[in-house]
C-alpha cells in the first residue's frame, strides 16, 4: 500500500514539476506556427518570453502601419 502511494505521490510531483516547462512549449509552438518564415527565424533565436516577443512585433507593425492598422491583426 505504501508502495502505491510513494509511486502516485512522484508521478504528481512529476506532473507539477514538468508542466511550466510543457505549457512554455506549447505556447512556443502556437507562436511559431503563426509566423512567417523571417519572424520564425528570428524567434528560433528568441531566448525570452514568447508573449514577449509577439507583443514586440505588434509594436512593430503599429511602428509601421500605425495603431490599429489590419496588416496588425495577426500579432494580437
């Protein structure tokens, strides 16, 4: 009995442990599959937050198009 609880106590520990580093990659994916090849060359290189890094594209575009532009649409 005790065995069966030492062993689903580190399968929980496991769990809460790698889900951080599970949901970092999977907004990592999300990101990457927005983007055009130039920007996803670029995040490849990314080392911070992939929020981050899409908000400072959206910065970007508005620097570009101007604040509420369409072509912008696609960093939200």
């Amino acid at each position: 009995m005790i065995r069966i609880l030492g062993t689903c106590a580190a399968f929980v520990l496991v769990v809460v442990l790698a889900y951080p580093f599970a949901r970092d990659a999977y907004h990592r994916y999300e990101i990457a599959k927005r983007l055009d090849s130039q920007d996803r060359a670029a995040f490849q290189n990314w080392s911070g937050d992939p929020a981050l890094f899409v908000r400072s594209l959206y910065d970007r575009c508005t620097l570009t198009y101007g604040p509420g532009a369409p072509a912008c649409d696609a960093y939200k």
